[in-house]
C-alpha cells in the first residue's frame, strides 16, 4: 500500500486539476508541473528534505492530464 499514499494522490490529484484548468487559461497547462516544482523546493528549504515521490506524482499528474486532453481534443476535432 506504499504506493497509493494520502500525499501521492494529493500530488498527482493537484497537478492532473492544475494542468486541465489550461482549457480556460493557458498559462494554467504550465501549472501543475511549476507548483508541483516549486512546492518541492518550498520544502527543500523549510524542511532540508526534496521528496522525489510528491514530484514525480505531481509531475505525472500533468502529463496525464495533457495525454487526457490531447486524446479528447482530437476525438471531438477541437482544433
């Protein structure tokens, strides 16, 4: 059960809403990969700690919320 953790999910979970909000606002599709960085740097300061699992999480969140976006664009010919 290591894998599926609270604080995994909430990465992933924020970086996958973050990054889809980019249907609305553009700059948002950057979002969830620069919060997911910069909460990790955040606690690399505060807590002497960079936790690789809450960045990779958070990174793949984003990018299956691009490959979601992407396949479901292209399915409804939203061009």
């Amino acid at each position: 059960m290591r894998i599926f953790r609270w604080d995994f999910q909430l990465h992933f979970f924020w970086g996958f809403v973050l990054t889809l909000q980019g249907v609305w606002w553009p700059p948002f599709f950057a979002a969830g990969i620069a919060v997911t960085v910069i909460k990790e740097a955040l606690d690399l300061w505060s807590k002497k700690h960079w936790c690789w699992g809450d960045f990779w999480y958070g990174i793949l969140g984003s990018i299956t919320a691009l490959i979601y976006l992407y396949v479901g664009c292209n399915r409804l010919n939203w061009r």
